[in-house]
C-alpha cells in the first residue's frame, strides 16, 4: 500500500534526533472521499522523525497502513485508500516493535452521499422530496444524521432529523417556495455538515447534492390522466363487445328453441287431426250398428204359429215412439256435440292450414261431420 505525504518537511539531526518529544497526530470524523481515483480517507496531520512508525488500524484489528519513515514528517496529510466505513486509529510508535507509543488519534469514517433530482409541481411547493439520504458508521449504523435544505443564498428552507442507515423518498417540508429556484441538501452530522477529501477538489468538501424546484408547472400527471382514460376507454369497449357476443348467443339459443317449440306445434296439431279422423271413423261405425239394430227393432214380434200379436204391435209402438223421441234428443245432443268438436277441429285444421298446407281440410270434415248428423236424426224419425 503506498502513503501518500503532502505538506512534509525533513529535518535530520544526527543521533540526538531519537528523542525529540513533539510528535502529533490530527485525525477527525469524516466521510469516505476520493484521492488518485480510489476511495480513500486522510489523517490530516502526521508530525514524527526518522526511525519511527506510523501505523493505522481498522477498529476490528485490520491493519489498513504501516510504515517505518525513513525522514523526519512535520503536519504531513496520509492518505489512506479504503471503501470501509468504521472507527480508525493512526499511531506513531517510536519504532517497530510499537511499545512505546508517541502520538494517537482515533477517528470515525463514514460512507455518506446524498442524491435528489429536479421537481415541479402546478402550485407554489411547501415539501422537497430527497431520493436517497445515507450515512453508515461501520457498526450498526445507527448514528443519527439530519438533512438540511438550503437556496443558493444558503438560506435554510426545511430540515429531515434523525435520520440513520439509508433512506429513500424523504420528504422535507419547506416554506413556502413560489418561483424557480435552485436547493440544496446536505448531510449534517451534530449540527455541523460532514466533510470528505476529493483531491479533485484539492481539499474537504460536504456531502450534498442539488435539484431545481420549479413551481406552477405540470409534472405530467395530466398525461398520467389521460392515459388512465384511454385504459378505462378500453376496457369498458372490451366489456360492451363481450356482452354483446353473449346476447348474441343467447338470442340465438332462444330462436333455435322457439323453432322446435314451433316443430312441436306442428306436430301436435298433425296428431290432434290423425285423432279427429279417427273419431270420426269410429263413430261413422257406431251409426251403422245403431241402424242395423233399428231395423231389426221395426220387425214385429211373431207367434210361433206366424201370427202378429197386436198387444205386443201397440206396446212396441209406444216403445218405438218412445225411442224416437229420444233419438231425436239423442241426434240433437250428437249434433250438437259434433258442431261444437266440428269448430274445434275447423279452428286447429284453420291454424295447421298455414303451417302444412292443407287449406280447407278442417271446413270439409266439419261439413261431412254435420251432414252424417243430420241424416242419421232423419233416419231416425222415419
């Protein structure tokens, strides 16, 4: 590891320069800086003679820098190159062996940054967002650290405290900032600004970084709007074509339906007329038997000797007017119930006139169902 001396002056004194009792080392709290390309600290000021040794350790015992100077070194910087974070002791020892101590300082060196970007809003802004805001101590991180935020006068606008470890999206609320302006936020550590060595700074610089505020102008949550729209848009369009297709099939499942309900009818009414065929034979049967047995009844009865029994020719003839009388009721009642079966049957053959296209079929089998009738009532009375 190379140590890197600025500032130093050399002196030699022969032998008598062992024991000069004006050793020094100045060694602060700082952050993790940047020296000839690699992160680095620096023990500011190293004061020891020829002989001696300079060593610098990590507080869990590692040992980052030693050296035997082979000059003498008055307010000498030592940089030292490490990315750790922690507590520090540099150490000037009056020779290797490191039993006889001449001068010690302790130090705690932090990894510390900073970073914020450019805002703006529609309204005058009263809150500063910071992205991230750290400080690490090496053991634990615990150690509390405050934010500050300040214009380019360094007038303070808000302060984030008791802040530890790392931090996202703090939120410093400010006074009241109405125009463009310019801040700056910083990492303090009580109540002063951590430094850290930047040699392209030639020296100490704080940990802070800066955004443009700008008030009274769109940070593009219109576009956020508008794009949000569009989605709703979408979706709701999607929704609509959706229901639509639905529909669709539904109505399509009702019109298959309706047309087998309407098959069905048709197949209905093509039994109900098979059926009122059928009554009509059977009951066209039904008057031949009753005019056989009619004409069997017009017989007289005969004695076994041929001869008419007129007793028997009176009484059967009441009975035949009897029965007259009530085949005339009989023939009406029949007539009637086949005119009204005659209406239904013209009414179906009517409806199925349409749908199998028989016109007139109902008409004609109500018209020979009506005369049948009347025949058979004038038969009858005759």
């Amino acid at each position: 590891m190379v140590l890197s001396v600025i500032a130093m002056s050399a002196a030699f004194a022969g032998a008598a320069a062992a024991n000069h009792g004006d050793e020094d080392v100045t060694f602060t709290d700082q952050a993790l800086g940047m020296n000839d390309g690699d992160t680095a600290f620096v023990v500011e000021s190293v004061t020891a003679h020829e002989g001696q040794y300079l060593e610098i350790e990590h507080e869990s015992g590692e040992v980052v820098f030693e050296t035997e100077l082979d000059g003498d070194l008055t307010n000498a910087a030592v940089y030292v190159p490490s990315e750790k974070p922690g507590q520090y002791t540099a150490t000037v020892y009056a020779d290797d062996s490191k039993s006889d101590t001449k001068a010690s300082a302790t130090a705690t060196v932090y990894g510390a940054g900073i970073e914020m970007s450019d805002q703006s809003a529609d309204d005058p802004i009263d809150q500063v967002n910071v992205d991230v805001a750290a400080l690490l101590d090496g053991h634990g991180d615990d150690t509390e650290f405050d934010v500050v935020l300040t214009d380019a006068d360094d007038n303070e606008l808000g302060t984030a405290t008791g802040l530890t470890g790392v931090n996202n999206d703090v939120s410093i609320d400010t006074s009241t900032i109405e125009t463009e302006t310019v801040v700056t936020a910083t990492v303090y550590l009580d109540g002063e600004p951590i430094q850290a060595y930047y040699d392209e700074a030639d020296g100490f610089v704080t940990i802070a970084d800066s955004a443009t505020v700008t008030p009274g102008m769109d940070d593009g949550d219109e576009t956020d709007e508008t794009d949000e729209k569009d989605d709703d848009k979408k979706d709701d369009e999607t929704d609509e074509t959706d229901d639509d297709k639905k529909d669709e099939k539904d109505y399509e499942k009702k019109g298959d339906k309706d047309y087998d309900d309407k098959k069905d009818d048709k197949k209905d009414g093509k039994d109900y007329e098979k059926k009122a065929d059928k009554d009509y034979d059977d009951k066209k049967d039904d008057d031949k038997e009753d005019d056989k047995d009619d004409a069997n009844g017009d017989n007289g009865a005969e004695d076994d000797d041929g001869v008419s029994n007129d007793g028997d020719g009176d009484q059967d003839t009441d009975s035949e007017t009897d029965q007259s009388q009530e085949s005339e009721q009989d023939a009406e009642q029949d007539a009637s119930n086949e005119q009204e079966q005659d209406s239904e049957q013209e009414n179906v053959a009517s409806d199925n006139e349409d749908e199998d296209g028989l016109p007139g079929f109902g008409v004609g089998v109500a018209l020979v169902a009506m005369l049948a009738a009347a025949m058979l009532a004038l038969r009858r009375q005759n």
